[in-house]
C-alpha cells in the first residue's frame, strides 16, 4: 500500500506479511484451538461489576497475534515477489533463494492467517497475566483474578479482546 503526505507526495511503501494458513502443512495430534471465555463467565463478571458498581475497562489488543511468541520451530515460505523485494532492499540476502526463487524463513512471532496464531497469543498474554501475580480460574482459563477481596481485579480474555474489572479504578490504572 503506497503511503503519501498531507501535501500528496510520495512518503513510502507499507505493507503487512500474512501467512497463508490453508497452505500449512497438516501435522497431525496438533491442537489449535484457542481457549475462549465461556458466555456466562462474562455475564457473570458484568453482574459482580454492576452489582458493585465496579469501573469496566473493553480492550481491543491491536495486532495482539504479531505480539505472540512461537515457541516451536516454525518455517514459511516466502512468495517470489516479497523474496525479490527483500533481496532488492538487501542484496546480501540472494545466498537465501531456494531453486524456485523463494527464500524460508523461520518464524518468531505469530502472523495473521496461520492457524495457530490465537492459540499462541493466548499461551503468550496467559502468562503475562500468570507473571504479574494473575491466577486462572479453574473452570474457565479465560477468567484472570488477582488480590484481595479489598483489591480484586478480574480479565476476561475473548480472542484478542479482553474485558477488565475491578474494586477500584486505581487498580485497573496499575494494570492498564
């Protein structure tokens, strides 16, 4: 996607890697699935806070797949026109092309449209969560809890969104 200024001149060319999922190859006996909150656990959560007169915080985590570590050895295939524009832009990396013009790569992060990507994320935020002094719920791994009965705050994760309550606005300022 071309990019340009306020003024109509040329600023630069921007674009995003997408992993063709459906091209993956199958491995069999790999879950990936990712967990999601169950409805009544955030009608429930919503009902504490309302009941409570608890602040609730939505929060939409932008590009949160890019932010999820792959702990495996994952390799892709580049496409002959990002492998000629990466070879274009740094030409020392021509040693990379393969017989048919593309070059693997070996993959850090998650990218959108691989098929393991949300439950990455949700392995990489869980024990974010987990670090900071989170507990799971035992029922639900998509419900976080952390304090006391003075100080509690809840998180719900829902894909990449998360829904966050608390006893009070302090405590959701710390972890927001």
């Amino acid at each position: 996607k071309e990019k340009f200024n306020a003024d109509g001149t040329y600023q630069k060319l921007k674009a995003r890697l997408v992993a063709a999922g459906n091209m993956q190859a199958q491995v069999e006996q790999v879950d990936v699935s990712a967990p999601t909150a169950a409805v009544t656990t955030l009608f429930t959560i919503a009902a504490i806070a309302a009941a409570n007169a608890h602040t609730v915080i939505s929060v939409d985590i932008t590009g949160a797949y890019l932010n999820a570590d792959i702990d495996e050895h994952l390799p892709m295939v580049l496409d002959k026109t990002t492998s000629r524009i990466l070879v274009g832009m740094k030409p020392d990396l021509k040693k990379f092309l393969g017989l048919r013009g593309s070059i693997r790569v070996r993959l850090l992060k998650a990218l959108y449209g691989l098929k393991q990507s949300a439950k990455l994320w949700y392995h990489t935020l869980s024990r974010h969560l987990i670090r900071i002094g989170f507990q799971v719920n035992q029922q639900d791994t998509c419900l976080f809890w952390k304090g006391s009965v003075e100080h509690r705050v809840y998180v719900v994760v829902y894909v990449d969104d998360l829904l966050i309550t608390g006893t009070t606005k302090s405590d959701l300022d710390d972890l927001v």
